[in-house]
C-alpha cells in the first residue's frame, strides 16, 4: 500500500529500496512489491487508491470491501498501508482527538493498472 500510494503521489520509491529487501521474501512478493513501486497494481487497489487521492469518500468506502477481501490479511495490510501514507494526522483545537484525513492537496493525482 505504501508504494502504490508513493507513487500515485508523485513520490515514487527507488528501486534499490526493494532490491535492499528482496531476499527477505519470494520472487513473487518481490515483483509485486517493484510493480507497486512503479505504479502497477490489481484494478481493486488501484480504484481504491484513485477514489481516496480524489477526495471521494463515497467511493473511497464503495471500494474498500474489495481490496479488504484480498487474501488473508492482504487487503489490510495494503489498506493499513495506504492510510499510513495517505492520510496527515490532524490534531483538534482542544488537543482532545487525533483523527486521519486524507490530504486534498492530491485531488487529481491518478493511477493505472497500466
């Protein structure tokens, strides 16, 4: 979720930062993991990433049924990463609550499944 949301924001990860962690999983989670860092991805995450860089929490929450039933723990892991990357922590005036909102300086910005 990490690098999908890096990328959709403009902020690609290098690629030696997968290569530095390859050997410490398979070949598949390995090239999934440089094809999320250059942008690709399933077309579930990939709506799901668009519909929160736009700002559309209707959609943004039409999509997070599909990309939490991806594998076991998959899909939460890849949506635990995208709010991590995504949302700016926001402090109350009162300093009472701590709440997530995505930024809308990335409205616009876009991904493809290319």
């Amino acid at each position: 979720g990490v690098l999908l949301a890096r990328y959709a924001m403009g902020a690609p990860v290098p690629g030696d930062v997968v290569a530095r962690v390859r050997h410490r999983t398979t070949a598949l989670s390995a090239g999934l993991l440089d094809a999320a860092r250059q942008g690709y991805g399933v077309p579930e995450v990939v709506a799901l990433v668009d519909a929160a860089m736009a700002g559309d929490a209707l959609a943004t929450a039409d999509r997070l049924p599909a990309v939490l039933a991806i594998g076991h723990s998959s899909g939460r892991d890849l949506v635990a990463g995208l709010l991590a990357t995504l949302c700016t922590p926001t402090v109350s005036t009162q300093m009472e609550v701590t709440t997530c909102r995505i930024s809308s300086k990335y409205a616009g910005a876009s991904m493809s499944t290319r």
